[in-house]
C-alpha cells in the first residue's frame, strides 16, 4: 500500500533521506537564498507569515545550519516566520528509535538552546513523526515534554498512515496542534475538542500518497478547530 510505501521510505531513507543528503551538502549560503527566494514569492501571493520547519538535517550541525537560516531570513523579506524545530523528522541511517531520539534530546536540543543563548537561532515550535515503526508514542513523549520544558509549542505530526495512539499522548502533554490525522480515532476527535487541540490539515500530502483524506467534517461536527496548511515540502510542491 502507499502507507506501507511511506513508512518504508522513512526506514530506508527514501525520499526524506534523498533531502537530507542534498541538505547536509548544501552550504548555509545557497539555503538562506533559495529560502528567501521562496519567501518572497510566497508574499507576492499574500502571504504575511509562515511556518518553516527544519528537519532534512537529522543530526545535530545540519538541524543548527536550518535554524540559521531561518533566523537570518526573517531580516531579509517582510514574512513573520514560526520556526519550527523538527529533528525528530526520521531514524537517521545507522540509528534505531531510541538512539535517535537519545540524540534529539542529549545533542540536538543542548545544541540548539546553546545556538539560542547567543542569538543565532530562535524556536518557537517542536514537531515529531509520530508513527509506527519511527517515532512511536513513548520517544515522541519524552522528545515533546523536553521542547516543552524550553517554552516551545507543540505541534506534531501523528495518526497519518497508522492509529497508534498518538492524539491522545499529545492531548496529555499538551499540544497546541498536532498535524495530518489521516487516520484519527472517533474518540480522539472528541478529545480534541474538549481540550481545544488544533487540527492542521494537509490534504496536498494524503492526495500525493494516496492516503485516504482525514475525516474534517467529523471533526468540525465534533467542534475542533481545524486549520488548512500546505506541507510545502520537496514531496509536495503546492
């Protein structure tokens, strides 16, 4: 199926691997003008602020070398960014789940709050591919209560290609957002509205991936609030 297709991708680093091979080559000058480049077109179209998410790095030098560039940018195009820290976007090669999410929280996240204390990065948000076979429900929790405890949103990838759980492990630490939820429960949309957890909707990705479109009139029946986003990414090209 293309839900076990996109899993696959991620184990044998597919097309998110592709990207972070092309990003760690990449110098911090050609990414700050691609970026700003993106930028400028998106507000000719009208834009006035953007979420960007780093994440093609999935080590610590590459996650910081996004970050830079992001908190560059925000001082040459007119866009408000929300930069969001996702290092936990993938296993890297030659890593198991628990030794990535050990070096998200033991050297990337130090890194980076080091990178903030002397003003070359700010983060504003924390997201992880929570699913099965990558980052379950157990390291996605302690990858988030850790960007938590810095002050950082959550707002996270979960329930796209599997139920596993991951909705309401982020209604427990408290989620602003979680993203995707192709595959949702009946009970977690409940819980969402109850506890006024966002939904982002991605309908760009599910339609790439064939993934069946996530169920957003039971959620606005239910009374979540729903946002509509672009997953503007090297996949989906929107």
């Amino acid at each position: 199926s293309s839900g076990i297709n996109a899993e696959y991708g991620h184990k044998a680093g597919g097309g998110i691997g592709f990207t972070v091979r092309k990003t760690r080559e990449a110098s911090e000058e050609t990414l700050l003008e691609s970026f700003v480049g993106r930028l400028k077109l998106m507000a000719r179209h009208g834009s006035t602020t953007v979420e960007c998410k780093s994440g093609y790095g999935l080590d610590t030098e590459t996650e910081l070398k996004m970050l830079r560039v992001m908190e560059k940018a925000k001082a040459l195009q007119a866009l408000d960014i929300s930069v969001t820290y996702c290092g936990a976007h993938s296993i890297p090669s030659g890593m198991n789940e628990r030794q990535a999410t050990d070096d998200v929280l033991n050297n990337q996240i130090p890194a980076i709050l080091a990178a903030t204390a002397k003003g070359e990065v700010s983060v504003d948000n924390i997201d992880v591919f929570c699913e099965k076979g990558i980052f379950e429900t157990g390291c996605t929790k302690e990858i988030l209560e850790k960007g938590k405890s810095q002050g950082w949103q959550i707002n996270f990838h979960a329930e796209e290609l599997n139920y596993i759980g991951g909705v309401e492990m982020g209604i427990e630490v408290g989620a602003t957002a979680v993203s995707h939820l192709e595959e949702i429960s009946d009970a977690a949309i409940s819980m969402m509205a109850e506890h006024k957890t966002k939904a982002v909707i991605l309908p760009t990705t599910a339609w790439l991936l064939k993934l069946k479109p996530p169920p957003v009139r039971a959620m606005l029946d239910a009374g979540v609030v729903v946002a509509l986003g672009t997953d503007f990414n090297p996949n989906a090209h929107c």
